[in-house]
C-alpha cells in the first residue's frame, strides 16, 4: 500500500467517525451530514479506483 492509499483510508475512517458523532448529536444538520456522506462516498470511489490499478498493475 502506497503512503497516498493509507493517507486516503485515514481521511475515510476520520470522514466516518465525524459522521457518526455529527448522526448522533440532536442538533445534526442534515445538509452538512448529507454533504459528509457524500464526501465519504467520493473518497471510497477514488481508493476503489486506486486499489484496481494497483491490483491491475501488480
């Protein structure tokens, strides 16, 4: 795994963790838990892509 690969999966468990406290607070709002998620999602998209190359490259 590449130093970008681990910095990208840090970023995405950080991403989770910050999702779930903001889900769990009553407050959340649902515009930036939305704009989260979808960030997260964005992130899994480009390691899915990274991981493939890599498997395709190896």
């Amino acid at each position: 795994m590449t130093n970008r690969m681990f910095r990208l999966l840090e970023l995405h468990q950080k991403l989770d963790a910050l999702i779930a406290r903001a889900a769990a607070s009553r407050g959340a709002d649902p515009l930036a838990l939305a704009l989260l998620r979808k960030r997260k999602l964005r992130l899994r998209e480009r390691l899915s892509r990274l991981f493939a190359a890599r498997v395709m490259g190896a």
